[in-house]
C-alpha cells in the first residue's frame, strides 16, 4: 500500500494531514482509511480534499495538483451548447431526485471497468443530500430524469462529484445551469478530464485552490 498515513477504520475526528504534503505519484493521495461520516466528508470538503476509492479498497482521500475549476465569471457556453440552451429541450430541476441522480451516476458506463460510486458512498451522500450539505441539479424531458450532477455546497464553492447523460447534452446543460446560477463562486470538477477543459474548465496549483478556498468557504 501507499506511504501514507491511515486513519482508523469509523474514525471522523482526527484530522487530515496537509494537503501539500499529499503524495506526487498517485498525485495527490493524502491518507486512507477513516469513515464517510458527515462529520469526516465536512471535514474532508472544507480541507480541499475528497474521496475516491473503489469497491473492496480502504477509503482513500485526495487533493490533487493542479486541480480542475470552473470558474462561473469566465463560463461562456460555446456555440454548440447556446444553440441547445436557446431550444429549450430540457426542463432543469434541483433536489427533486437526488437519489435517482446519484444511481445513475453510479451505472456502468462504456469504456469503464467499474465505478467508484460505491454502495457507502451512495448511502453517505444521501445522507449528506437529508442534511443539506449535498444537492442534485437535473435535467428532465416528458417528466423523465435524462441527465444530472450532484455535489457538496459549502458557502460559495459547489464541489461537483459526478454527472450522467441518458441524451445528448443533458449533462452539459445541467453543469452550464449550475454554473450560471450566481450561487457558487467556484466550481471544483476535483480531476481533470477533456470534457471538463473542453466545457470551459481550468487548471490551477492546489495553493492557489486551496486560498480560494479558505476565502469562499467562510
């Protein structure tokens, strides 16, 4: 395993060792172990780490560098997606179906060995979901879930955690709608994809996310 300390198995009290002492290779890998209490996530949440682990592993904490943004003053949609958004082919929804949203987040998917949406982490964010803390912004059609994105709200940073699309562009209408919602002065996509870049997202050092961060939580 990882050099890296380990917390205790059901602990949510000790504290996360300093994101900048997280590993280089895995980057950003900051401890294992621990427990998905909302105590812990909160605390994970507000350090500028998170979890990602995948089933039958110990739970595993990140905070990678750089790490991937986005910013809502500097979000354009492209051409494509104004063009979507001008039709008006999606009705958007918060915190309807969170727990749709999150299941289907969790599906396999083409291309993807498995899926790190485990059974806990599904309980845990559903329970984060009845506290507040978690929410869900979906797109629907006829009165069918086809698209949606859940996350952590903590002040003025919405921590995205994942996104599905069962039609084209619904997932993208549903990050453009959370975006462009004047709730959230930062967005963090956590890992870095061609998607996230191509839909306006950035990199930036972990310092510099970790400042603003520190500024935007309060």
């Amino acid at each position: 395993m990882f050099n890296i300390p380990f917390i205790g198995e059901g602990d949510s009290k000790t504290p996360f060792p300093r994101p900048e002492n997280a590993l280089q290779e895995p980057n950003g890998l900051v401890a294992a172990g621990g427990d998905l209490s909302p105590e812990r996530l909160l605390m994970a949440y507000e350090a500028g780490i998170f979890p990602w682990f995948s089933q039958g592993d110990p739970i595993l904490w990140w905070s990678p560098d750089p790490r991937c943004v986005i910013f809502p003053e500097n979000f354009t949609p492209n051409r494509s997606l104004r063009k979507v958004l001008k039709r008006g082919l999606f009705e958007i929804r918060k915190n309807t179906a969170f727990e749709q949203v999150i299941h289907a987040c969790a599906l396999p998917r083409k291309h993807e060995a498995g899926t790190w949406i485990t059974d806990s982490m599904k309980k845990a964010y559903n329970q984060m979901h009845a506290l507040g803390h978690a929410h869900s912004i979906e797109a629907w059609q006829d009165n069918q879930l086809v698209g949606g994105l859940y996350g952590i709200a903590i002040g003025k940073v919405f921590f995205g955690e994942s996104m599905f699309s069962h039609v084209d562009n619904a997932s993208k209408v549903t990050l453009t709608a959370l975006t462009l919602s004047n709730q959230y002065q930062l967005i963090d996509c956590q890992m870095q994809s061609a998607h996230l870049l191509n839909m306006g997202a950035a990199l930036i050092p972990r310092a510099q996310f970790q400042s603003l961060l520190n500024a935007l939580i309060r």
